[in-house]
C-alpha cells in the first residue's frame, strides 16, 4: 500500500507557514514503512529538533481506480480516519530552501499515526463538514472542520488517480488545519473525529 499526502489545503495552515495558496493539489508521499505501529508510541527521531503534529482526515481506499472523475470520486473510499502526518520542520525548511525534495522531512521510519479504526462514510450527514481536533495533555491545540479545505475529497482523488493508481488500502492524508506545533517527548496526544476519540498516543 501506500500512503498519499495532500500539502497547503487550509488556508489558515498555508498563512502560518508563509506559503502561498497553491493553483492545484500540492501532493507527497510516505512509504509503508511511516506507519506508525498499532501498539508503539510515537518516536522523536535523532536527525530533527523540531518534530510538528500535523492532524488530518484519512480516507481509505476500497477499490482500484485510475483517472477517477470527482462526480464518482465518492465510491472509493467508504471510511474515514484519523492521522497525523509528523514533520521535521527544521530539515523541511532546509530542503525547501535548496529546492529539494522533502521526503527525508515527511517519508522517515513513523512519520504517520493513523487510527485503528475508520468510521464508516454512513456515518457523517456531510462529507465536506466533518469536524475533527487534536489535544497534546488535554489542550486543544488544532480543530477544524473538512468545509474548510481548499479541494474537496473528490477534487483529490480524481486530481491524484490522474497521476498514480489507487489501490485497495491505500491511505490519503487530505492536509493539516491551522495549530501545527512542536511535539516533545511524553507529549499525550488525542485525536478526534467529532467527539469520538481515534487515536491516543504518547510521545517517547
Ligand atoms: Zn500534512
């Protein structure tokens, strides 16, 4: 499987970045070997000092499509999760500055919590209003809803399905909200899908 990440989709997050407001999806990718464990905390790794929780809705792909138009976008995932896409700011910022690739910044060996479990599509009233937050030791420290993304979910898939093949059980990390910030070690870190919580993890 692999794991597709959307970059730059809430306006909030790109001002508190100083990025600019892409004209198409920006798109990046984890390989399997991101995932973070189902029973293991999260690992602050030795080359950064600077990791950033970055909390996102995750779809999963539920069959094989290619060149997805958006008006059937929606028949490709039936369940919706929780991830984090963990960052090394510091060696983003330095990548970046050299025009370089940032998979060493966003790719490393558990750089993606994902939760354990997916809700079901049938679920939510509104796919394009679905409200989600993260807590570090009880603060709410990001909370957003998917009416505040800049591409919609079907805009995604049928903008990356134009590139890459979509298989079964591949992920899609749909871009962080405002609040990215600096995880330190024994940090407990609660992820929300509307009052539901997906995910707990603490930070070693
Ligand atoms: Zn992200």
């Amino acid at each position: 499987m692999k794991i597709i990440c959307i970059g730059r989709n809430y306006k909030e997050h790109i001002r508190e970045l100083n990025n600019t407001v892409p004209d198409e999806p920006v798109i990046f990718m984890k390989p399997d070997s991101a995932l973070v464990p189902k029973h293991n905390p999260v690992f602050l790794p030795p080359f950064s000092n600077n990791i950033h929780y970055e909390t996102e809705l995750v779809l999963r792909i539920n069959k094989l499509g290619k060149a997805i138009p958006a008006e059937r976008a929606t028949e490709y995932f039936d369940t919706i999760g929780l991830g984090l896409d963990l960052t090394a700011r510091d060696l983003q910022q330095k990548l970046k500055s050299k025009g370089l690739p940032w998979e060493k910044a966003k790719a490393f060996d558990f750089s993606a919590v994902v939760s354990e479990t997916f809700l079901p599509v049938s679920d939510f009233k509104n796919l394009n209003d679905i409200h989600f937050s993260l807590k570090i030791n009880g603060k709410t420290v990001q909370k957003a809803s998917s009416a505040d993304m800049i591409y919609d979910f079907a805009q995604l898939i049928a903008h990356i399905s134009r590139y890459f093949t979509l298989r079964t059980g591949d992920l899609i990390y749909t871009g962080t909200p405002a609040g990215v910030g600096t995880l330190h070690r024994n940090d407990l870190l609660e992820g929300y899908i509307e009052d539901k919580l997906m995910f707990k993890k603490r930070v070693k």
